[in-house]
C-alpha cells in the first residue's frame, strides 16, 4: 500500500511540528505550509491526498481557502479536515457546508487526529471504488463527485451530495434525523437535528429540473424522518 502525503496547514510552526511528528511516527508522508497562499500551491504541486487545514490565519483564512479548493475542478474532492478553536455548533456547521469531510477543535490528541485521519481517508478510498448509481433518470457518480438528471448535471453542495449518496445506496427505507446525522456526517461530528432539514430543503431544490422534480424523491416520513422512494412518483 502506498504511502500517504498529507499537508499540515497552520501559521503556528510549534503546532505544524506537533502533528508532523506524530503524522510520521504513523508513517505519513508530511508538508507543511504557514498560510493559505503557500498552501495552495503546495496542493496544486504535490497533490496530496488529505489537507490538515487550520481555520484561524492571517490574511486567508482556512474557511475561504476551502471554498476556493471546492470550487476548483482539480481540487473540489481533495479530502480536507478543518482544524480550529471554534466550538460552538455554528462554525461546525459552517465548516461543514463549505466542505470539509470533518471537523476537530484544538485541542486535540494525537490519537483522535490518527482516528479522524484514517475514517476520512477510508471514505475517499470507497468513493473512488464504488460505481454510478441511477434511479429513474437521477444519476450520482461517486468518482467524479458528479450528479446528473436525464444526463444533464446538476450542481449542489458537498454535504447535499453526500446525502444523496446515501439515499439513493439506501432506498425504500425510513431514516431518523439523528440516523442521518450519524451516517452522513458521521458520529464524531457534533451538530444539531435541524441541520438535516436546513439540507434536505438544499439537497430538494437542487434536484428540481424543468423537465422533473426529482426532489420528491426524497420523502417526509412524519414522527421518523426521511426516505428515498420512487413510489407515489409523479413521472
């Protein structure tokens, strides 16, 4: 198995060479960067496969560098895992809507990171591996990242996508807000129930075409939550 490169982006050098040396002891490859300028072209350079970006720098900060990498095609899958002193739920969520795969608030231990690291990196190796889903005309194709109704391309969210993937792996049957929560975003993110609702109204109007409606494909089901069903369909 090949060795992993991952880039270590903080304006604090003590904490850079912390997570450097515990990254290699885990036997990872490191870079390091001091500021979101530095670290893009690291990235468009080195392509490494998973980012360690602190969200507090000067100038740049990681939010935005992060919406600048989600919005460029060579970069818009690059796994990311946002570092910062944050904690309350909001900035978690806003972390998250911008597109990073996790979140962890400093400080943290070195065990934690290795865990978060190895569960983000296992997610992209699946995604890579698994094929194109379609259901009656909505297509979501987990290796370019890209869904497509009646072979256009729709544009929506990372965290929208990622719902959609479930779903669409995982129809016919009800899901909790809190089982959502746990399966799309994970169970070592922390943030409310009502995040599921603000995404499935996102993920609903992004599925809706001029051809079809394909949001009513994800279900209200009262007292439990949602579903992904094609019955009950208009056409």
């Amino acid at each position: 198995m090949s060795t992993k490169t991952i880039l270590i982006v903080d304006d604090e050098a003590a904490i850079r060479e912390m997570i450097r040396v515990g990254l290699e002891l885990a036997g990872y490859d490191c870079l390091e960067a001091s500021d979101a300028q530095e670290a893009h072209g690291l990235i468009m350079d080195k392509r490494p496969d998973l980012v360690l970006l602190d969200w507090m720098m000067p100038v740049t900060s990681g939010l935005e560098l992060l919406r600048r990498l989600r919005r460029e095609e060579l970069t818009k899958d690059l796994l990311v895992i946002m570092l910062t002193a944050k904690d309350d739920e909001d900035n978690r969520v806003q972390g998250l809507d911008v597109g990073a795969d996790d979140y962890i608030t400093k400080p943290f231990s070195s065990r934690e990171l290795m865990a978060r690291i190895k569960a983000v990196l296992r997610r992209g190796k699946k995604d890579e591996q698994e094929e194109a889903i379609e259901v009656d005309g909505l297509k979501l194709d987990p290796a370019s990242h890209r869904v497509f109704a009646n072979q256009s391309p729709l544009d929506m969210g990372p965290t929208e996508f990622k719902l959609l993937k479930f779903f669409m792996t995982h129809q016919e049957r009800a899901y909790s807000r809190g089982q959502l929560l746990d399966q799309v975003w994970g169970t070592n993110v922390y943030v409310e129930e009502r995040t599921v609702d603000v995404h499935i109204r996102r993920l609903r109007k992004a599925l809706q075409t001029a051809e079809k409606d394909f949001g009513q494909l994800i279900q209200t089901v009262r007292g439990t939550g949602y579903r992904f069903s094609t019955t009950g369909v208009s056409a």
